[in-house]
C-alpha cells in the first residue's frame, strides 16, 4: 500500500486529538506513517501506533525547535523523502500546520490545499472537501501536481483506534543551517481548564449582547457544563470583554465543533466565516429576526440572561 505522511502535533509527546483524526482520514489513502519532532517526541510513538501508524519517524534534534518553522519543515521534508509510494502527506491545521505544509509544498513541488473537512481517496489521487468563501459553498479539488499536501481542519473525521505496527525509527535530518528567526522562549499559554478552542467538541461564544465583560461568566457557566471551550464574536473582542485568542470569525479562529451556541450574535458573515462548518448551531438571541437563526439548527428567542442560567441549571442537573 502507499504511504500518507501525518505530521503530529504533540506537547512532550502528548498527542493532540486533531492528530488521530487525520490519521482515521489517512487510513482511506493508504498507511499511515507519523512523523514526531521535538522534545519527547519518542513519548507519541505507542499511542500513533494504536490509531493505525505503521511507522514513527522520531526527530528530537535541538534544531527542530530553535527556528519558527524551518527546523520542522527540514525534517518533514526528510521524512517525505523516507517514504516509499508516497500518495499525501497530511498536516493537523493550525497557524504552524498551515506554514509548515505550504513550505514543504514548495520544496517538493507539489500543490498544497488547506483546512480539508473531508478527504477521500480518488482514481487520480485523494479528493479533498473544503468550506470556502466564508463558509458560503463547498469546494471539492484534486491537486494536480506531485503528492498532495493537504492541511485537515479540527474536528472533520472520527478518533478511531486501529492497532498497526507502529515501528519507531530514528529521522535522521539535515537542517538547511542558520534560521533568520531564532525561538529565544516558550511561554505556555495559561492554562483555563477548558479544552482548546479548535479542538473542541462544544464550543459557546458570546457576542456584544452579553453587554459587558462581567457576563461572559454566564458562557463559562454554560461551556463547564457540556465540557466545551469558550469563543466571543469580534464586537465582544474589541470590547475588551474576553482574549482574542477567543475571537472566532475571518479575523478569527475557524472551528468547527459538533455543538456551537452563539449566545446574544448577530450572525456576521464574517462570524460565521469561523464556525459555519459546526455539526449543529444552536442560537439564542431576544430579535427572530437577527440572521444567525438563518443559519441555527436550533434557535431560542429570548433573552439571554434568562435562557442562560436556566439551561446551564438543567443540564447540570442530569
Ligand atoms: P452585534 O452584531 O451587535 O449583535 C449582537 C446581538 O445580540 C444582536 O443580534 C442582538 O439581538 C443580540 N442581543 C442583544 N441583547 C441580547 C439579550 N439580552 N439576549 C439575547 N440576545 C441579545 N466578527 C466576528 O465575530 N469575528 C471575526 O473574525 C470578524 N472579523 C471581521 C473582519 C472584518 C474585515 C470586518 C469588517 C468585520 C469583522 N467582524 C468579525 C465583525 C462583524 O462584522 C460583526 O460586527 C460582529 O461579528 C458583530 O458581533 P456581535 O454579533 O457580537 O454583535
């Protein structure tokens, strides 16, 4: 079978959940060979083992993390060049995701298509899915030159174990010399106890209709009590009101969860540029007539202040 390529997103060897749903999708194409760069990177190799990896290619070397993303684009591109019939390589999207994948497009002349929420395999190569223009319509491509580098959003495929060898090999990597960007420290985000925003599997966002930073209380409430993350529409980021690390939208993050509540939004296009591709929408604004109901699955009118202490009471009540 061929090989698809999956770059794995890990903290010390900690696998992020967006990793093993790309493996599911890899798994369609062909076998599944990860690729673990960083400190602890060994540390990933059983659980990638036991989601379908047949092989672990492991870099620790220093260089990986001294650069922005150069270091991890030398060793992706070593990684490619230790596979056999290579048919995609597969990158979890985020910032990093996104730059690693289009430089390694680059260096091996291949045509990159990003934030896929669905891949499948093709005759001429693996069919991507992904919502564009603001999350207004569906574009299904091919590329049509060299393997296909191909970046996956959050949330677009199921976790599935699936035991396979998961044979650990040591990368070895020539790195293209002296960054012009060099990584002085890390500094860990603080941690809120929640789940990541695009991760998530529920997230609830709040909008300029919270009226103030005070009641974004009520979101966290709603957000603690289905285990989900907490995002906040533009209006309410400009405020002040909450982090823009929160902010979803074009200007945003995109995420797309199985359950987002957008508490008191309006409904932007360019809000819903981030969170149009979520599995279900609910929500709850005081005017039927704002265009989020447009989009909602399910839509409460009313006021927030109302509905939201009552159904955050009962779902913690079950
Ligand atoms: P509003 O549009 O003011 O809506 C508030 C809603 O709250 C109203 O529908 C109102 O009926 C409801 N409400 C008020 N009180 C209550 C109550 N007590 N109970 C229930 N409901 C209540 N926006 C983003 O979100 N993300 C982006 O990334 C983003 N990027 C942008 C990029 C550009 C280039 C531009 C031009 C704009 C961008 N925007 C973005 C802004 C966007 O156009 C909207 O202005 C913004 O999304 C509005 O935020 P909102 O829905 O919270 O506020």
């Amino acid at each position: 079978m061929a090989d698809v390529l999956v770059l794995v997103d890990h903290v010390g060897g900690a696998v992020r959940k967006p990793v093993l749903e790309v493996l599911t999708l890899a798994r369609r194409l062909g076998d599944p060979v990860a690729v673990v760069l960083g400190a602890g990177a060994g540390g990933a190799a059983g659980v990638l083992g036991e989601h379908g990896a047949v092989r672990v290619l492991v870099c620790e070397a220093p260089e990986v993390e001294e650069s922005l993303v150069v270091g991890r684009v030398d060793a992706l591109e070593a990684a490619f060049g230790a596979l056999v019939d290579p048919v995609a390589v597969l990158v979890p999207s985020s910032g990093e995701g996104r730059e690693v994948a289009a430089r390694l497009a680059v260096r091996v002349g291949s045509g990159l298509l990003t934030d896929a929420v669905d891949v499948v395999g093709g005759e001429e190569g693996p069919v991507v899915t992904q919502s564009v223009f603001a999350a207004g319509f569906t574009a299904v491509s091919r590329v049509s030159r060299g393997v296909p580098v191909i970046t996956v959003k959050p949330n677009s495929a199921p976790v599935e174990a699936s035991a396979a060898a998961g044979a650990v090999e040591v990368l070895e990597v020539e790195f293209s010399g002296r960054p012009a960007a060099r990584v002085v420290s890390r500094t860990p985000r603080e941690a809120s106890g929640r789940p990541e925003l695009t991760e998530a599997a529920v997230v609830v966002s709040g909008g300029r209709g919270l009226g103030g930073a005070e009641n974004f209380a009520l979101v966290e409430a709603l957000a603690d009590s289905l285990g989900g993350a907490v995002g906040a529409s533009r209006a309410a980021v400009d405020a002040g009101w909450y982090p823009h690390s929160q902010q979803v939208g074009q200007t945003g993050r995109s995420v797309s969860p199985q359950l987002y509540i957008a508490v008191g939004i309006s409904g932007a296009i360019q809000h819903r540029a981030g969170m149009q591709t979520s599995k279900t929408i609910v929500a709850v604004n005081k005017d039927p007539e704002a265009p989020i109901f447009d989009l909602a699955d399910y839509g409460v009118v009313g006021d927030l202040f109302t509905v939201l202490p009552q159904l955050t009471e009962d779902i913690n009540h079950r």
